[in-house]
C-alpha cells in the first residue's frame, strides 16, 4: 500500500521517480539495522523482553509518521514554495 503514495505525492513520472528511490533507499537501511539493533539486545539483555518493549514504543511515533504521509500536497509544488521562499 505504501507504493500507492509515491503516484499520490507526486504529480509527475520523474517525482514519482525520485520519491520513489528516496523513500525506498532510506527505508531499506533502516530497516536493515533494526533487527540487527534488536538481536544485539537480545543477546546482551538474554530475553526477548527489551526487544519486544522497543517494538511496542515505536508503534506509536511510526503511526505518527504514516499519518503525516498520506497528507496532502505533491512534491513539487512544496519545491516550488520552497523556491520562492514561501
């Protein structure tokens, strides 16, 4: 469903490109390390109990965040207020 936002916030090929390859590439690496993050704790705390706590605090600002995402508005036309300094 997340696919769905890229055509949504952009209105052109090349904004959907670009948002696109953004969103993806940041999102790949923070999700590579997170399981990582999360086994290294579980191995110095021994339990799944810390691990399973960061999951359930994070559930929170994430669904803040996907609730900012489906905003509205496109890509470009924040770059064009960005350029002329609204």
């Amino acid at each position: 469903m997340i696919l769905v936002l890229f055509s949504r916030h952009a209105s052109t090929p090349a904004g959907t490109a670009a948002l696109s390859s953004f969103s993806q590439g940041i999102g790949y690496v923070l999700a590579c390390i997170g399981p990582f993050l999360l086994g290294a704790l579980k191995d110095a705390t021994g339990s799944f109990l810390w691990p399973i706590w960061i999951q359930l605090l994070m559930f929170v600002p994430l669904t803040i965040c996907g609730l900012i995402a489906i905003g509205s508005g496109t890509i470009e036309d924040e770059l064009e207020a960005t350029a002329s300094g609204q």
